[in-house]
C-alpha cells in the first residue's frame, strides 16, 4: 500500500497490543496536515492565552476527530484516549517536522506529564 506523509504504515498484525479501532482516522490526519489546517487554526483562532495547557489547535483537532469517529458529546474524548494505539499514532504526529527546541516547548505545554493525547472534557 502507498504511504503518505507520515511515519506510520498500514500493516497487518497478529498480536494483539498497540493495536487501534480508529484505523480510519489517521488519513484524516494526514490530510489536515497536508491542507496546513493546523496553522490555519493557530493564526485565526487565538482563544488560548499563556503557554499552558492544549494548544487551541490540539482542542479543535480532537474535536474533529472525535465527530469523525461518531462521538455523540465531549465526554466521549474519554473513549478516543483509551485507544492506545492511536494515541500513539497521535502523539507521534504532533511533534512532526518539528525541531528540537519546539518538541522541548511542547512538552513543557502541560504542567504535569502528557498521558493522554486528548483533552479532557470540562469538570462539572
């Protein structure tokens, strides 16, 4: 099968670890990557203020991505992070292409470890 421009690759596998039930999202990654949708967001929606927490951009991603995998409210977000393997996937791409001084800005976003690759839905 042809590859794109990520890393990852369609493959069949027999055991059953890393394994991910969103198949079908990444190419949607892929061509919001491709189409620049991630600098589309950051340059026109600057609602996020400080260097803190999920980036406006990581929010309206995950937003898309959970109506592409037929998520009802936020509160399903809890259900695309407990897919390890494409959080992996996930992870992986959003630190694509960037240098080594950028990773290091991303990973200081949050305060504590990133151990989901999604938001959390708002606390009532």
């Amino acid at each position: 099968m042809a590859q794109g421009v990520f890393d990852f690759q369609y493959e069949v596998e027999k055991r059953s670890g890393g394994m991910t039930g969103l198949a079908g999202l990444p190419p949607y990654l892929e061509f919001g990557y491709v189409m620049g949708l991630g600098s589309a967001i950051a340059n026109r929606l600057k609602i996020r203020r400080g260097d803190q927490g999920w980036s406006d951009e990581q929010v309206v991603m995950a937003l898309i991505l959970l109506n592409l995998a037929g998520g009802d409210c936020v509160s399903d977000l809890k259900a695309l992070s407990g897919d390890d393997g494409f959080c992996r996937i996930l992870k992986s791409i959003q630190v694509k292409g960037l240098s080594r001084k950028e990773r290091r800005v991303h990973q200081r976003r949050l305060r504590k470890e990133l151990k989901s690759a999604f938001p959390s839905a708002p606390q009532k």
